[in-house]
C-alpha cells in the first residue's frame, strides 16, 4: 500500500512510513493543540512534492489562516484554499474559492458541492477540512448531523485524496472517529503548572503504529514529534 509522509518529523516514524494513501483521518485535540499547524505542514509536505493540494478552513478566513502560518515561513502560494467568511452587512456566512464569482451559502450541499469542482479540476493528492467542528454547527438535530457527516466522509474517500480532518474533542465525534481511517490525537498536559503539547495515533486501520503518547514540540518550524521521548517520568 502507498504511504503518503506527512511531512512532520517523527510522525512518519510513529506510522511506520506514513498515512496509508487515499483515505481519511481524523486529527482532533483541544483548540491551541497543534491541529491547524499540523494541518498545514501535512499540506506543505505536499506542496514541496510538487502535489495539489487543497485546504478546507471553515474556522478561519483565508487571510487570518495565511497569517497565523506566516510565521512557519511556508511558501502557501500553491496552495488552494477553501474558505468560509460572514458577508458584510448580513448574517450569511458564505463559501468562498478563488473561482467562485457568487459565493453561494455555507451549507453541507454547497460545501460538497463547492468542493467537488475544486477536486475535479485541481486532483489534489491532499485534502485538509478543517473543522468538522464547524459542518456538525450547521445542523440542530442530530440526525441530521450524523447523515451530513456521513456525506461528508463518503465523500472523501471518493475523492481518492489522503485527507485530514480537524476535530475538537467532545463526545459528540464518535461518529467521525468511527468512519475515519485513523485517528491522531492531539494533547495539551498541565504539569507543575506547565502546558506539555503531546501526540499519539488512536488507531490506524491497516497498519501497525507506535502506541505511546509522545511529546511533540511547535516551533517557528512546525511540528516536530519525538517518538523516543515519553511524556512522563518513571518513577
Ligand atoms: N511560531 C510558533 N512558535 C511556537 N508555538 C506556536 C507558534 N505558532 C503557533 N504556536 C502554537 O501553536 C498552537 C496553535 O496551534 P493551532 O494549530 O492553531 O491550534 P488548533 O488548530 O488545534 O486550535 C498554540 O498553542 C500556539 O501557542
Ligand atoms: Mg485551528
């Protein structure tokens, strides 16, 4: 099976080469946890194979993304970006790509319509939805939710892209966390009155992986994960 790197120092090694190709994970921790920036460097791996690669920020506007990663000094002119922002004046909150003359509403038919013509003309190889935090928001019953997650998932892996897809931690993510093909979980530890950033993969269908949570580090270089480190001391 192809493994696609993740571009992340130590990760890969943790995974055992990497995500198995073409199929979705799930990365999820608290917000400040590291999601985002490991989002980005994952799609910076691509970029720097020469991959097409798409971002989904419906958190984020583009310009507050593209800012918050200005500090990683990752070229992000290749990169694709889906984004959703409030119109002016009203409380539309819309979809906007760089194609797309009339942003049509922010709603789970348009987004997977919206992104659908995105992959067809662009194949990207790596995917990034970032949050589905924000898509279950669309949705007051749960039913619903769990059918448009489901659409969503389904998606994705038709799209034969490797792809990621944020998450805060609730107990309202069984769903993705059960139809994702992996899932890496971010940590933030208080310890001696100290904020410790961690990582671990949950699962990981069809592969072998590291099952210790290790202590990762987020620099003006991105993530780097140190998969011969533990989190906490013996004794
Ligand atoms: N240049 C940097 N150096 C060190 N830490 C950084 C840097 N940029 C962001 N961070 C840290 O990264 C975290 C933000 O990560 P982010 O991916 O935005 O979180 P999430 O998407 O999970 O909410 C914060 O904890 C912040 O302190
Ligand atoms: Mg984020």
């Amino acid at each position: 099976m192809e493994r696609v790197k993740t571009g992340i120092g130590g990760l890969d090694e943790m995974l055992n080469g990497g995500l198995i190709a073409g199929r979705p994970y799930v990365v999820m921790g608290a917000p400040g946890a590291g999601k985002s920036v490991l989002s980005t460097q994952f799609l910076f791996e691509g970029i720097k194979n020469n991959e097409k690669v798409l971002y989904v920020s419906l958190e984020e506007a583009k310009e507050e993304l593209l800012q918050n990663m200005a500090v990683f000094g990752w070229d992000m002119s290749q990169m694709k970006i889906l984004d959703t922002a409030q119109e002016l004046g009203s409380e539309r909150w819309v979809l906007r790509a760089d194609t797309l003359m009339n942003p049509p509403e922010f709603t789970l038919d348009n987004l997977i319509k919206t992104m659908w013509d995105r992959i067809k003309v662009l194949k990207p190889k790596r995917i990034v939805v970032d949050s589905v935090t924000s898509v279950k928001m669309l949705y007051d019953k749960d039913f619903q939710m769990r059918r448009g997650l489901l659409s969503l998932m389904n998606f994705l892996f038709k799209s034969e892209a490797t792809s990621l897809l944020t998450s805060t931690e609730s107990s309202m993510n069984l769903m993705e966390q059960s139809l994702a093909s992996g899932i890496i979980k971010l940590h933030k530890i208080e310890s001696r009155g100290e904020i410790i950033h961690a990582l671990s993969i949950e699962k990981m269908r069809g592969s072998d992986f590291d099952k210790h949570i290790r202590p990762i580090k987020i620099t003006d270089r991105g993530i780097t994960v140190f998969p011969n480190e533990t989190v906490f001391e013996k004794g």
